[in-house]
C-alpha cells in the first residue's frame, strides 16, 4: 500500500473518532443548557458544558477543524464567564448557543469535515455566530474567541495528539459492515438452534434405554417360567450369557446417556453464551437512538406557545441497532403528537389546575423477552365520547357498531390511515399520517401497540418489540400434515375450542370471546391446503386481529408447542409469497414457514366479503357417505 494511501486511511479514522466525539460533546452541552433553561440557578450545570466545550475543541485542533475549535472555544469562554458570574445565560443566549451546538454537529459531519474550508456558506455562519456571541461576552470581534496559536495552544495540541494516540494503540477496533455483523448473530443463532438438536436424540436414547430395560426383563421371566432343572444345561448358560450382555448394554447406555446430557448442557450453554455475545455486538444504547429529542421537544414547545419538557428513562437500555434505527420516524411523530395534541398551554394548564410545564416521559426497558417502549404525556388525553363522535362523523362506523366499541377498540382509530382528531392542517400535524408511520413499523418488525388514556390526565403509547429482528418466539401449528410458525407477538389467545361453543350466525361460524363475537376460518382455506380434518376433540384456534371490531380466530390442525427459530429470509427470486413472511429451520433440521400475520388477514376479508368462509361446523355434523 502506497504511504499516501496509509496516510488517508488514517484521517478518515480520525475524522470519524472526531464525528463520534462531537456527538457526543454536543449532547452533553444540549442537556446543560436545557436544565439551564428550566432552571437558571444551576450554577453546577457550567462545569459540565465547559469541559464539553473544551474537550470538542481539544478534539477539533487533532484533525485541524479550525472552524470548531474556534466555535468551542468562544462557548468555552462564555460558559467561564457566565460561571464566574460576568453574564447571564437567559433564553436569549441559550437560543444562540443552540446555534452554535447545530454548527458543530454540522461542522464534525464526514462530508462537511473535508469541504468546509471550500464552503462558503458554513465559514460565514461561524463569523456570524463567533460576532453575536461577542457581543454577550462583552467582546468587540471574533478575534479573541480563536487567536493565534501560542506556545502553551501548541503543546496543548501536541499533548493532545499523543493521549490519542496512546488510547487508539492500546484499544483495538475492527470494522464490520453490517452485513458481516447480521451474518454473524445469524450462524449464532444457528448454533443455537443446532444446539437443541441433540435433545430429541437424547429423548430416543431414553426410549431405547426402556426398550432395553423391557427386553431385559422379558429373558429374566423367560428363564424363570422353567423349572430349575428343566432346561438343557446349554441353553440355560446362554440365556445367562444374554442377561449378562444384555445387562452390559444397558450399563454401558446409561453412562453414554449422562455423557450426553453432560455433552448437551455443554454445547447449549456454550451456544447460548455465543448468540448473547453475538446480540451485544449488535446492541445500542437506548439513548443513542434519541439524543436529539430533548431538543426537538424543546424547540417545538416553544413554537407552539407551550412549556414541555421530555424526560427519558431507561436510556441505558440495549436495543438492536435496526429496531434502533426503526424507532427514530415512530417515536418523532409521537413526541410530536404529544406536544401538539397532548401537552395544553401554559394558561389552560393553570386553568385545569396543572404544574405550567407539561412532562412526557420516554422509557424503554426489557420484560418477558422484549422490548417495551413507551411515550406518555400529562396533557389532557382523548374523551372517548369525542372519539366516537368523530368516527361516527367520519362514517368509519354505524352508530349501533360505534356504540358497542369499548375504549381499547376506540383507541385503535387513532392507527387509521388519515385519521386525526384535528380539524386544520398545519405544518405540525393535522393529516393522520403520523400514527400510521408508527403503526407500520411496529408491524414490520412483528410487535405490538397499545394505547390508553385518562381524559384531563394524560395520554400513554406503549410499542411492544422484539429484542432482535433475527430470531423469533413462535408458536408452531400443523397444517396439512405441515408445521407453520406463527410470531407470538402477534397472537391474542390460542385455545382449544369445544364444538358446543361454536354458533353459526349469517352461515359463517363463530364463538364468543370477552363478550364479543369472533369470526372462525380454516387455516388449510387460507392457504388453500385442501379439505379440514376430522376435530373430534375440539378445535385448535389461534385469536389475531389489530383493528377494532377485525378479531378472527384461524382453526389449525393441531399445535406443536412453542419455538424460538432463527428467521431465514426467503429468496428474493421468490417475490413476495402471500401469506409467508419468511422461513426458519426446526431442531431436526426439516424446514418451515413463517406465516405473515398481516397478508393473513387481508386474505380472511377478502374470503368474508365474497362470501366464501366455509362452515366446516356443518360439514363436521353431516353424516359419512
């Protein structure tokens, strides 16, 4: 490799070092300022944003970003005065410091890094900044904010570059694309999955253990339903050599069955340890994913006229980097939501009895195998009445269907497609797109939303995710003699289902579950898999449905217990396979499909508005020809 080469290679790494160290910088000095916001006596807020400020232009002079070191040494200077009592940071100059913060980040961008000198736009919005930031500071130019490098800057500098240097020789960082890091935690999970193949065999050996055990007992009674003496002397030895032997088998099989079962407690938990390793590497902080929110509430908050802060929980929780990614639109739109149509005006909440300042709360944390995130607002909620009258004026429903939704299934409206509960459009909100950008990729990553409200009090979201993208919980049925995995987060019962429960209203079959009337089909109808089965012991029905008053209840052949699979995505040559979502792999190695939950109940709508659910209650009851 040419010396050149080497020497590109390396500022690219260190402007990249640089990116990551301004984010987080930025951060730091963003919180410091939005607590100074809320409260000015903050005196202990001025250490923090200045040794942000000092360590991003410490930075800045490693890769020659003249530009923000000059920008992060006038905020260094005017957080020195501000602590020293010289100035006062009011709304003011926090909304110019805020500025400076936006400059920065756009500064250390990789693009922006290499071109900024040639770019005449981003220099000439530094000298604005560097000039109004004088005038606070009490500075008649820009000069002083970035003078010339003085013996003490220079070793500062050269100071500077051997700590870094130091601290990349002894950190070692590889680069993986994420296409190597997804094919990684694939064969983890693989491996995982491999691991439990040994179960089933272990389970074959424990039957032939019995076997053995059965045909052991059967030579002993053999040869004890002779009277002694009555089997020739050579028959009687070797139906005591057979014993003997056999008795050796089964000696020698019971210590290669605890072997097994040492072997297999072995190779799960090293499989086990090896996928969690593998999921770390592809997991994030929480807070990664939402540091630009405080602000973005913040700024919205203020054009609307509203006081509002965001506090975040949970910020250290881990997260797959893709749902991560996933989640930045979701959450956006609701925190926007929350601010516009949750969070009232300083007067109204004074009116209704309320602290100025509205809170909402974003937390994330892990429970029972997944991923919980949840948006809530003190603000003044959704009257249920009003929502029905709203959809009612919609003509979303009739009033007698209207009339019987409950608060849950009336919530669920707010995930309609175009729906909002406001009636002018703005730039903010107004058309309904917002929550069905929510609803769309919570669906496409297999979870859940649930929505509740206390009017006057508050609104709650809550996005129920999978930890992972590449390994799914599932509860596997047969169908047609085939099994089929079904994701369990989007399962709202499985049952056995007696044929005495089971009515039939307008020629379709049905049962009752929670007081409302659930719609039965055939899943081999579905999936067009030929005639049903005799159900001589019930029926197996799987309960999904995310819309209100759209609950069906899909009778499979049997079910086969729950799995955790690795997902295989089909092949691409393929198209999209209605009603399939992906493909996964049993313990034994013999392939499956993942139903598309979704696909599954378009084609259920499609089967009930042409009229084609079959009553297979019916054709149970008719007599066999």
């Amino acid at each position: 490799m040419k010396k050149h080469d080497l020497g590109e290679l390396s500022q690219l790494s260190m402007l990249e070092i640089f990116q990551r160290e301004a984010e987080t910088q930025a951060s730091i000095i963003t919180e410091g300022l939005l607590e100074l916001e809320r409260n000015p006596d903050a005196a202990g807020q001025f250490d923090a944003v200045m040794r942000a400020a000092h360590s991003l232009k410490g930075a800045a002079k490693i890769v020659n970003q003249t530009l923000a070191v000059n920008l992060a040494h006038a905020m260094e200077d005017c957080f020195v005065a501000a602590q020293q009592g010289k100035i006062q940071i009011r709304q003011e100059e926090i909304d110019l410091l805020f500025k400076g913060v936006d400059l920065l980040l756009e500064i250390a961008k990789p693009q922006d890094a290499s071109a900024s000198a040639h770019d005449p736009g981003i220099p000439a919005r530094v000298q604005n900044f560097l000039a109004s930031l004088a005038k606070i500071t009490g500075e008649h130019d820009g000069s002083s904010a970035h003078p010339n490098p003085s013996a003490s800057a220079l070793a500062e500098n050269e100071t500077s570059r051997a700590m870094v240097a130091k601290s990349v020789e002894h950190e070692s960082v590889l680069r993986l694309n994420a296409q190597q890091l997804n094919r990684l935690l694939g064969l983890a999970g693989e491996s995982l999955v491999e691991s439990r193949r040994l179960q089933p065999f272990a389970d074959s050996m424990l039957r032939l253990k019995r076997l053995q055990s059965d045909l052991l007992n059967c030579i002993e009674n053999l040869r004890e339903s002779f009277p002694p003496g009555q089997l020739p002397r050579r028959v009687e030895d070797q139906l005591n050599e057979t014993i003997i032997r056999a008795a050796e088998c089964g000696r020698l099989l019971s210590e290669r069955m605890v072997e097994l079962e040492m072997h297999d407690r072995r190779s799960s938990n090293v499989a086990q340890r090896l996928y969690r390793e593998a999921l770390q590497c592809r997991m994030r902080p929480f807070a990664e994913g939402v540091r630009r929110f405080p602000r973005m509430v913040r700024d919205l908050a203020r054009e609307l006229g509203k006081q509002v802060r965001l506090e975040i929980i949970g910020d250290e929780t881990p997260v797959d980097r893709d749902i991560l990614e996933k989640l930045e639109a979701p959450l956006g739109h609701l925190l926007r939501n929350a601010v516009d149509h949750g969070c009232e005006t300083p007067d109204e909440r004074q009116r209704a009895g309320k602290p100025v300042e509205g809170v909402i709360r974003l937390e994330a944390r892990h429970s029972a195998g997944t991923l919980l995130v949840t948006v809530s607002d003190d603000g003044a909620g959704v009257d249920p009445n009003e929502l029905r009258e709203n959809i009612l004026q919609k003509q979303l429903l009739d009033y007698n269907m209207a009339e019987k939704l409950g608060e849950p299934e009336l919530l669920q409206f707010l995930l309609r497609p175009g729906f909002t509960l406001k009636s002018t459009v703005t730039e903010i909100s107004g058309r309904g797109v917002g929550l069905d950008v929510v609803q769309t990729m919570v669906r496409s990553v297999r979870g859940n939303i649930r929505i509740s409200t206390q009017p006057g009090k508050g609104m709650r979201f809550q996005l129920q995710l999978p930890l992972t993208l590449s390994v799914l919980r599932a509860l596997l049925v047969e169908i047609a003699n085939e099994p089929y995995a079904i994701p369990l987060s989007q399962i709202s019962r499985a049952l056995k289902l007696p044929s005495h429960q089971i009515a039939t209203l307008e020629g379709r079959p049905h049962f009752t579950l929670a007081g409302q009337q659930v719609g039965l089909v055939l899943a081999r109808q579905i999936l067009e898999r030929g005639e049903p089965p005799a159900f001589d012991d019930g029926f197996s029905v799987v309960v999904f449905g995310n819309r209100p008053n759209h609950h069906y209840g899909v009778v499979v052949d049997s079910f086969l217990g729950e799995r955790e699979l690795v997902v295989q995505a089909l092949d691409p040559r393929l198209g999209k396979i209605r009603n399939v979502s992906s493909g996964a792999f049993m313990e034994d190695g013999s392939p499956l499909l993942i139903l598309d939950v979704d696909d599954m109940l378009w084609s259920i709508e499609e089967l009930v508005e042409r009229g084609c659910i079959v009553n297979f209650v019916a054709r149970q009851t008719q007599p066999q020809t």
